[in-house]
C-alpha cells in the first residue's frame, strides 16, 4: 500500500513545482502597482490646467491601465485554472448517480417444462406425481412468463481513482509549462506596451518641438513683417518686399496649425497606449533635447549583445520543452495503466408507490484494473512520430526567428550610429544658422541686405532645428525597439 502511495504522490509533487513561479510573477507584479499612478490620473480628471508627466510615470500608468496588459494577466489566471483542473486527475473521482425507470411492457420468458409421465413406474414415477406437477397443472407455457415490476429506483456512489498512469504525470508537467508560456507571454505584451509608450512620448516631444519651431518661424515673420512695413513707410523698402514679408506671414499660418494638430494628435496617441480616458488632460514633461545626452554608440556593444531574454526566444524554449514531454507523453502510451474502482448502490422494484415499504437491495464492489495496449493500428506510433515532426519544425522556426532578431539587433545599432552623426552635424548645423539669421537680422535693419536672404537665413534655421530634433527621435525610437529585442525591461 505504502508503494501505491509513493507511486502516487512523487509524481504529483515535481509537477506541482510550477506553483512558484506563478506566486513570484503575482508578488512581482503587485511590486509594480504604485499609487502616484492612480493620484496622477485622479488629478488628470479633475484639473483644468494639464498635468505634465514624465516618460517614467507614463509608464507606470500604463502598467496598471493598459488592455493588453490586464487580458494577458487574465491569460494566466486561466490557464492557472486550467492546470489546477489537470491536477484534479490525480485525485479519486467519486459521483453519486440515481434513476426510475417505469416499464411500459414487461418482459416475457419462455421455459420448456417436462410435464410428461415417462418413467411413472418405481420411484421416479412417485416423484413425477408429486406436488411439482400439480404446482405447474394448469400453466400454458406456450404464452410466457413476464419478468420484473411496473416501478425501478436505483441510487449509488461510484470512485475511481489511477493508480499508475505514467501518461497522465507527464500531461501535468506539460500543463505546468502552459502556465510558464502564459507568464512569458504576458512579459511580452509588457515589453510591447513599453516600446509603444516610449514611441508615442517621444513622438508627442517631437511634435512639439517642431510645433515651436514653427511657432519661432511665424513670430520671426511678423516681426520681420513689420519691419519691412516700417522701411517701406519710410521709402526705403519696395512694395514687393512688403508683399513678400506679408506672404511669408501667411505661409507660416498653416505650418503652426498643422504643428499644433499633430501635437493634439500624439497625445491621443499616447493616452490610448496608457489605456486612459482621451480626454483626461495630460501634458508630456521635457524635451528631445533633455535625451541628448543618451545618444552614444559604442561598436564593441554590438558583440556583446544577447538574445537571452528576448521574449520569443523565451516562448519558443518553452514550446520545445512541451513538445520533447509531448514527445514522451506519447511513447507513455505503450506502458500499461493501473486503475482502482468502488461503486455502491440501491435498488428497489416494486408495483406501486408506497416508498416506506419498498424492499432496498444494495449491490457494492471495490477493484482495480489493468489495461494493456497491444494493438491500436498504428496510431501511438504516428503520435510518437507526429511530435518529433512538430519538435523538429519548431527547431527550425528557433533558427529563423534567431537570424531575424539578429538583424533587428543590426538595424537598429546602425540606425543608431547613424543617427549620432546625423545629430552632431544637424548641431552644427543649428549653432552656424542661428549665427547667420542673426547676422541676417541685423543687417536687413539696417538695410544692407535684402528680404530673400534673411528668408533663407531662416529656412536654414529651421531646417536644421528640425534635423537636430528628428536625429535625437530616431536615434530614441530605435533604442526603445533594441531593448525591447534584447527583452532588458522587466526581467524577472
């Protein structure tokens, strides 16, 4: 008995060994949930002025608001609960079950009784003229015997419980492994909603960035407007030089517009990534600028680098190890199983319904059952090879995703190498064009130099403002879509 108990409970206990990791990832993530999240967005709702947050409290918030988020934590609790109910194989399964059966048309049996008077002489002819035969005088066998009662009740209790089956203990630790995919599965919806944020933040600093821009570009116009009104007041600017400040005026009209759209745009955006209300005001803190110090590129970075917790990779580990117990599982179903049985139940047949006078008669039974597979034509064995097919596609899918994320790991170090030029010249750039408009300012006052040149002074600055700015943002979107390849944010 003893052995039966151990053959049981080992078992039982290594594929109960998952539960920790399911406690830990809960633990984690209850470490995560901060309660400036929930003032900010209560001040949010509240206030008429905008509460500016940092990239750092956005994503705090989109941690505890974000959709994705929450369906894969669902996700876990369900296939927690999918596991626990695997887990309910190993224990006896005891039902209680009950019925009535009323008869319609009995059943008719029909005997063949010797009521012959062959042997009549001596002792077996006394016999034969017994009370047998004066029991049966007068019975037609010809028409049958009917059977049974009108009114059937029965009621019992039924348990079985496996003893050994090793098919069984290894669809535990495969549903155990379920409950690891899910937890891997919710770190990646995670590392997908940081990268989002990350992108629609930086996106709503570049939009506004170039929204100031344009704004510095519309001021200059008008003041260069004026300027020339004053000049041409004092006839020493032509009409065609006022006509121009005035269009240069109107031009840069719809640039701020647009600008301020696109910034009403990305903060949109960025609160339907945080999973927040659109209309909670919310403002973004900093600038593009305030990142520039982050823009830095070492080559020897790029050999160091590894796919270790990337979050695919993770998935695809996890698949094979379910696919080699499949692989098991399956070659299980060669080895016999070993079961135990109970069952106890009353029954009762009667004519009518006078419940307190029926007759119970119970009926109970305990035993165990042995099967063994011999023969199935062939399907354990197509299962078998059927798994090492699969094992052997996922390998090579392993292979593939490998080579992709490698070069996604290669894009984005170049885009980033390439985008730290870029910004350093687009500096340059910014400092050599504020020095000309102001020297083209100044000398347009003055009235050595004409109207064309002092836009061009401007086009220059601007375009190269925007270069600077642009050069810092997809350096930062790049380097959020590395970490989420490298899988660095939320490591447990």
């Amino acid at each position: 008995m003893k052995r039966i108990v151990y053959t049981i409970c080992i078992p039982a206990v290594f594929a109960l060994s998952p539960v920790c990791a399911i406690a830990q990832y809960r633990t984690d993530m209850k470490a995560e949930e901060n309660t400036e999240a929930e003032n900010i967005l209560q001040l949010a709702d509240t206030s008429d002025v905008p509460v500016v947050i940092t990239l750092e409290q956005a994503l705090q918030i989109a941690l505890s608001e974000n959709v994705s988020v929450k369906v894969a934590d669902q996700e876990i609790q369900r296939t927690d609960y999918a596991k626990k109910g695997t887990y309910a194989s190993l224990f006896p399964q005891i039902d209680l079950s009950g019925s009535y059966q009323r008869t319609i048309k009995k059943q008719v049996m029909y005997m063949d009784l010797d009521m012959g008077s062959g042997g009549a002489s001596g002792e077996g002819g006394s016999a034969g003229d017994g009370s047998e035969d004066s029991a049966l005088a007068g019975f037609d066998t010809s028409e049958g015997l009917e059977v049974g009662r009108w009114n059937t009740w029965m009621a019992g209790l039924n348990a079985t419980m496996p003893l050994v089956n090793t098919q069984l203990w290894k669809s535990l630790k495969i549903s155990g492994l379920e409950v690891e995919l899910a937890i891997e599965k919710a770190r990646s919806s995670r590392l997908d909603m940081v990268t989002q944020v990350k992108q629609a933040f930086f996106a709503t600093l570049l939009a506004k960035e170039a929204f100031q821009v344009y704004k510095d570009v519309y001021e200059n116009a008008v003041t260069n407007c004026q300027e020339t009104e004053k000049k041409f007041r004092a006839q020493k600017a032509t009409e065609y030089d006022l006509t121009r400040a005035k269009t240069n005026v109107a031009n840069a009209v719809p640039n701020v517009y647009n600008a301020e759209s696109s910034v009403i745009l990305s903060l949109w955006q960025l609160k339907a990534v945080m999973g927040v209300d659109l209309d909670m005001n919310i403002d973004v803190a900093g600038t593009l600028d305030d990142y520039s110090q982050q823009l830095f590129y070492e080559p020897s970075q790029a050999d160091s680098l590894s796919l270790e917790n990337n979050t695919t990779m993770r998935q695809l580990a996890i698949q094979a190890e379910q696919l080699a117990h499949t692989i098991k599982m399956q070659k299980y179903a060669y080895i016999p199983t070993l079961s135990a049985a109970f069952s106890f139940s009353i029954n009762a047949m009667t004519n009518d319904f006078k419940f307190s006078q029926y007759r119970w008669t119970p009926y109970s039974y305990v035993g165990v059952s042995l099967a063994i597979p011999i023969f199935s034509g062939g399907k354990r064995y197509n299962d078998v090879r059927q798994a090492k097919t699969q094992a052997t596609q996922l390998k090579l899918q392993t292979m593939d995703t490998e080579r992709n994320l490698k070069i996604s790991i290669r894009q984005s170090l170049v885009t980033m190498e390439t985008n730290i030029k870029t910004y350093n010249a687009a500096r340059e750039a910014v400092a050599s064009a504020r020095k000309g408009y102001s020297i083209a300012e100044k000398t347009y006052q003055v009235g050595k130099n004409t109207l064309l040149e002092l836009n061009d002074a401007q086009l220059a600055l601007t375009q190269a403002e925007l270069s600077a700015s642009q050069a810092i943002y997809n350096f930062l979107i790049a380097k959020s879509q590395l970490e989420q390849t490298l899988g660095q944010d939320f490591i447990r």
